[in-house]
C-alpha cells in the first residue's frame, strides 16, 4: 500500500511544476514538467473522481503543465496590454490588425489573407473520428455478454463520456507539444532532456541491477508489479516506473537522444555526448530488456552514420509498418515463427515468452475481427473467457492488439495516426521544410517507441510528448514556408494601359498600327567581306 510519501510526491507536483516554470523558459519548463512527473512520481496513487478520468502519475504532469501555461499566456497578454496603455496606443492582440479599405475602392481592393498551415488539421480531424468511433462502439455493444458465473455488461451512454474523456487525456501531451514546442531550439530542448533524465535515473538503475529492485519499496512503500517478472539472469530494473520493460524503452530513449546530439555537435561538445551516449547504452544493458537493446543498438548507426535523408526514409519505412500492423500480421506477412526460431538461437526463454504472446495475439485478433470497425469497446469485451467458467484466459501485452480489440479499425488508425503520420510526413516533405538531423533523430527515437508498442505497454507521456513537438514543428515550418513562398498570379499587382481612344490624323484617318519590336535583337545579314 502506498505510504504517505507517494501521497506527498503526486499531489504536490502543481509546487513542482510551478518552480519549473518559474526558473526554465517555456518548452524546457514543459518537458521537464512532463518527464520528471513520468519517472518519479509512484505507480497506483491517485484519486478517481466521478465522472472524470483517474487523476495519477499520467494525468497529474500534463494537467499541472496546462494550467501553468494558460497562466503564463494570460500574465504575457496583461503585460502587452499594460504597455500599450503606457504608450499611448490601444491595447493590441497577439495578430496585428488589418485596414479594410472603404469607398469606391474597395471593391477592388484585396484584403492580404493570413497564411496558415493545414498541417494541424489532422490533429482536431483525428481526434473528432475517435469522439465518433466511440459512439459507435456504444451503438454496436449495447448488448451484454452472459457466462454461467459472471455477466460482463454493454457499453452505456454513460460509458461515451468515459471513453472520450480518457482518450482526451491520453493525448494531452500531444497536443501541449504541438502548441508549445514548435521551434527548433524546442525539438534540441527535448533530446537534452531525455539525455541527461537518462542520466540520473542509469545511476539508479545501475544501484537496482545489482542490490535488487528496492528503491520502490523503500520510498514508497510497495512494489508496482510481480516480483518473479523482475528476475532475469540477475535483478531487472524497475525504479518507480509501472515494469521494468518500461525501464528499458526510457533507456533506449535517452541513449538514441545522446546520440543524436552528437550527430548534430551540441553545444560544440559532441565527444561530451558521445561519451553520455555509450554510458547510457550500458545502462541500457545492464537493466536486462532484451527488446529495448535490440531496437537502440539497431538504430544507434543510422543515427551517428547514414546521411539525413536516408533517416527520414527509415523512421517513414518502420511508421508506415506500425500503422498498417494489424493488417500485415494478420494475413501471415510478419514471419513470426522464423522470429521465434532467431530469438531461440540467443535466448531460449526469451524465444518461448515471445512464442506465447504471438499465440495469445492470434486469439485475440481473431475476435477482434468479429467487430472490426469500432470495437468491442471497455469492460473487457474484447478479451477471450472460459465459455463455462467465464474467467479470463487472454494476456493483453501489446498496445496494438489491445487498441484494435477496444477500438477497432477506426480507432487503431486514429491512435497511431496521431503517432505514425509525423514521421510519414517529414519524410514526405523534408526538402519543402529545410527539416535537419534534430527532427530526423527525434523521428528514429519515436520510431524505437512505436516498434516497442508492438510486444508491450509502453504508451506513456513521453512518447505523446515527442510526437506533439514534431507536430508542431511540422506545422511551424509549414507556415514559414508558405510565408516565404511568393504570391500567386492572380494575387500580383498587375499595371494595366489606360483605355484612352486612339489619337487621329489631321484627315480624320486613324493612325497606322505600331510595328511590335521584338525582345531580343534580331540577327545581322552575314557580311560580303
């Protein structure tokens, strides 16, 4: 049971948040609020208030974040319009007003349009879809579910707001990313953060991997998960994270960050961050998570060796394949047994834990497919039962298979959508936007994240974070690029010739047309000398 600590440490975190933004500027402040509340704050505390989501470790730092910049942006407003009084002027807004021109000109007079970017449109798109989609799970999952000892309830109106409001919530991240990180000093902010949170928390995981996972325990007071999982060959690491695997996909994480600050010499200190990179990398090692090792030592030499190019290329290639999983692992493309049988020539129990999970992916799937479009929606309709018994016979590890189960097609495209399309766009677009090596290795680290969504859990706020200030930076180099982008035909100023009548002769004739002269000089007759 969590002690009065782990109590303290939740729900003094808007304190936190305030000092943050009180000595950081913006985006820093923002993601270190967002990190920080991620790594330290215990797992199972928290309040669930009636009608509203869960209030824990997830929600408490993006919420803490969001009222801390409507306050900022409200005292920067008051500012302005206290200077502008000052001055002697009216109190201006954050655009600039706009002279519509009156009388008889003003028919033919354009107003200049303001240039926005349509690449935040898909986010408020795919977020109406999922508000949509769980309407229609309500509307097909009406009905309850009957076993001989147990009834697993239909989805009620009551249920919508529920689902809408935890999804929201989900993705608050994103959308104080989008918002808030948008430049590219913001996107250099967040890998140096990653970095050095990596830092600090390798310390502790070094401590767990040899006295046992304990800091948990002695802090906080409990455990926040089975303890047989966290034997591997020795002691795997959990801190105060909800699993150890998640332990090693933050690793993975902050090494791929160092990496890509030495690929782009931060700070003029590159061996600095090669240095922070090969420590975090043996961090990584020792906290025993076979699959977050594979994936950074996999994209560690595309981030420090292949041309930018090529890495918007690979982050495309491996979102494309996250978005489109359900598909291809459910005609048979994703070779599973020969990834078993590679697995099993390195580790035979990590190869049979594997083996399981792909078994257990195919039941699941299959009843997924029973409703495809939406979903079975909440209660764990889409889970598998003991037809006599009713009890549970399915392990959810998967994000993806959990998201299609709950959600359906609809729901899985707008989830990873929200995830996937950032890396599918800059890879499309990196010539048009002058995108660079920050936002190519900021894609490979969330691209690590989305191949780690495959086998676990391990959908957190970073992750939302991260894909939110590529949002952003998408948008604000869309927006500077139709800014510098000349004006069309039909928007120039054209000078037209007056349409005065032709002059006449003195007899009344009209003059003769003028010969038209020719741009270019005409070409000489060859000479007889």
């Amino acid at each position: 049971m969590p002690n009065i600590l782990a109590q303290l440490v939740l729900y003094s975190w808007p304190l936190v948040t305030w000092y943050l933004f009180k000595k950081m500027q913006t985006g820093p402040a923002l993601v270190a609020t967002i990190l920080l509340g991620y790594l330290f704050i215990p797992e199972r505390v928290g309040f669930d208030p009636p009608l509203l989501p869960i209030v824990n470790k997830h929600l408490m730092p993006a919420l803490c974040a969001l009222v801390a910049l409507m306050i900022q942006e409200r005292h920067q407003a008051g500012i302005k319009r206290r200077a502008a009084r000052r001055n002697g002027g009216p109190a201006s807004s954050e655009t600039d007003t706009v002279t519509i021109p009156t009388g008889p000109s003003a028919r033919k007079a354009r107003v200049p349009r303001r240039r926005e970017s349509r690449i935040m449109l898909f986010i408020p798109v795919i977020v109406g879809v999922l508000i949509l989609n769980a309407l229609m799970a309500w509307m097909t999952n009406q009905e309850a579910i009957y076993f001989s000892t147990r009834v697993i309830p239909g989805i009620r109106p009551y249920d919508i707001g529920m689902l809408v409001s935890a999804q929201i919530t989900a993705i608050l991240p994103l959308l104080l990313g989008a918002r808030y990180l948008r430049a590219p000093e913001d996107q250099i902010s967040v890998l140096k953060l990653l970095a050095w949170c990596g830092l600090f928390y390798s310390v502790l995981v070094i401590y767990e991997s040899r006295m046992s996972p304990r800091l948990n325990i002695q802090l906080y007071g409990f455990f926040a998960h089975d303890w047989i999982q966290h034997l591997r060959d020795g002691f795997r690491p959990i801190v105060f994270l909800a699993h150890g695997l998640r332990v090693g996909i933050f690793m993975a994480m902050a090494t791929l960050a160092a990496a890509v600050l030495a690929r782009i010499n931060a700070g003029g200190h590159r061996w600095r961050w090669l240095l922070l990179t090969a420590w975090l990398a043996g961090a990584l090692v020792m906290s025993r998570n076979l699959g977050a090792t594979m994936i950074a030592f996999a994209l560690l030499p595309v981030i420090l060796i292949v041309p930018t190019r090529l890495q918007f290329l690979v982050g495309a290639v491996i979102a494309i394949t996250v978005l489109f999983f359900p598909l291809a692992r459910g005609s048979g493309l994703i070779p599973a047994e020969r990834i078993v049988s590679t697995i099993s020539s390195v580790n035979p129990s990590r190869a049979a834990s594997l083996d399981f999970r792909l078994r257990n992916e195919d039941a699941l799937l299959q009843r997924a497919n029973m409703k495809p479009i939406s979903g079975w929606g909440g209660w764990g309709r889409g889970r598998i039962y003991n037809a006599e018994t009713g009890r549970d016979e399915s392990i959810t590890d998967g994000v993806w298979i959990i998201v299609i189960g709950e959600k359906g097609w609809v729901g899985y495209l707008g989830v990873f959508g929200l995830l996937c399309l950032p890396a599918i766009l800059a890879a499309i677009l990196r010539k048009r936007y002058a995108l660079g090596a920050a936002e190519s290795g900021l894609i490979l680290i969330l691209c690590a994240n989305l191949i780690d969504l495959i086998p676990n859990s391990s959908m957190t706020p970073p992750i939302w974070l991260i894909a939110g200030a590529l949002w952003g930076r998408l948008e604000q180099a869309s927006a500077r690029s139709r800014e510098d982008r000349p004006e069309s035909g039909r928007d120039r100023t054209r000078t037209r010739r007056p349409n005065r009548p032709p002059e006449r002769l003195p007899g009344g004739q009209a003059p003769a047309p003028q010969r038209r002269v020719p741009p270019y000089p005409a070409k000489s007759a060859p000479s007889n000398t």
